[in-house]
C-alpha cells in the first residue's frame, strides 16, 4: 500500500486542490497523490475532482491480471483510511453475466464506451469484448469495467461530469493491455 502525505496548500496545483474553508477558518486540500493512479491508467488531476480534502491518501492495488473467468484486480485509493475511488476489472466468460441493475440506481446516463456504458451518481460501467461466445453454451472473453466514487448525492452533477473521461481511459487501457479489439 502506498501512502501520501497532505501537501502544503501552496504546493499543490489549483487543479488537484479543492479547497474547502471550515468553521475554524483552516483551509483543507487534497493530500498529495501521485501523478498518475491505478496501474498508472488515471491522471491524478483527473480524478481529483472525485475526492475528498484529507491529510493522508493510501492506494492499494491488485495487479491487472484477468486469466480466468471471475478474475477481479481493484484499485482503491483512500482517504484519510476511506475509500475515496475504486476501478475494478471483472473477467466474465458470457456476456449475460454482466448486470448492473443492483448498482446504478435510477436515471443512468448511457455514455459511448465499450459496450453499454453507463454512468450513475457514484459511479460507472462499461465492458469489452475480448473474444465473443460462439453460442450460447459456449464461453467467451468479456471484462467489466466498474468506477466507484464514494462522494455524496449532492455531488451528483460533478461526478457524473468527470466519470465518462475516466471510464474511457480505463477501457483503453484494459483494451491495450488485454489486447482486446
């Protein structure tokens, strides 16, 4: 697990920084985070916007290996010991098994990412196609991809605005590294 520490808020970029005034008059900032997040597919300027001020940041990582079918690496980083944004990765022989119902709660947003993208209040999905099934009792190649933010309803709007960039990247990563068409 690799943690960061809070930077001095002249230190940090007006882009990474969403400073908050408390009661008290402290100015709170993002703590420092590497420049690039989870196997180094996201920009840690882009996913900024989805965080919350905090004095430590910690990222922990599975390696991105989907050989067999329910293979799952995650990414997590947490803010101050909270998880702050996922990305996981779900290999799944069919394309069937792939539903999201559970998650998205209402009115999604379809976005034009690999295969039925979606985006919701807290997160996104999408999946890819690797190899397809012949048939129905013949299994295939498909990865889910899933983004999760851990930020409040009222932040709905924004999260909804950065989440299709993010998933974007995330696919052609996976795509990339998959060797996927």
């Amino acid at each position: 697990m690799l943690q960061f520490r809070k930077a001095a808020a002249a230190a940090v970029p007006v882009a990474l920084a969403s400073l908050l005034v408390g009661c008290s008059g402290e100015t709170k900032a993002l703590p420092e985070l590497p420049d690039r997040l989870c196997w180094d597919v996201f920009a840690a300027k882009s996913v900024a916007p989805l965080l919350p001020t905090g004095d430590e940041a910690a990222l922990r990582s599975r390696p991105f290996v989907l050989a067999r079918n329910l293979d799952m690496p995650s990414c997590t980083l947490d803010v101050d010991g909270r998880p702050s944004f996922q990305a996981t990765a779900i290999r799944r022989s069919y394309e069937r098994w792939i539903n999201w119902k559970s998650l998205v709660g209402p009115n999604p947003d379809s976005v034009g990412v690999g295969e039925k993208g979606l985006v919701w209040d807290n997160g996104a999905a999408s999946y890819i196609v690797c190899q397809p099934s012949k048939d129905l009792s013949t299994p295939g190649s498909y990865v889910e991809l899933r983004l999760t933010t851990f930020r409040s309803e009222s932040d709905a709007q924004e999260v909804r605005s950065v989440l299709p960039t993010l998933l974007k990247e995330f696919a052609a990563f996976a795509q990339r590294e998959l060797k996927c068409a």
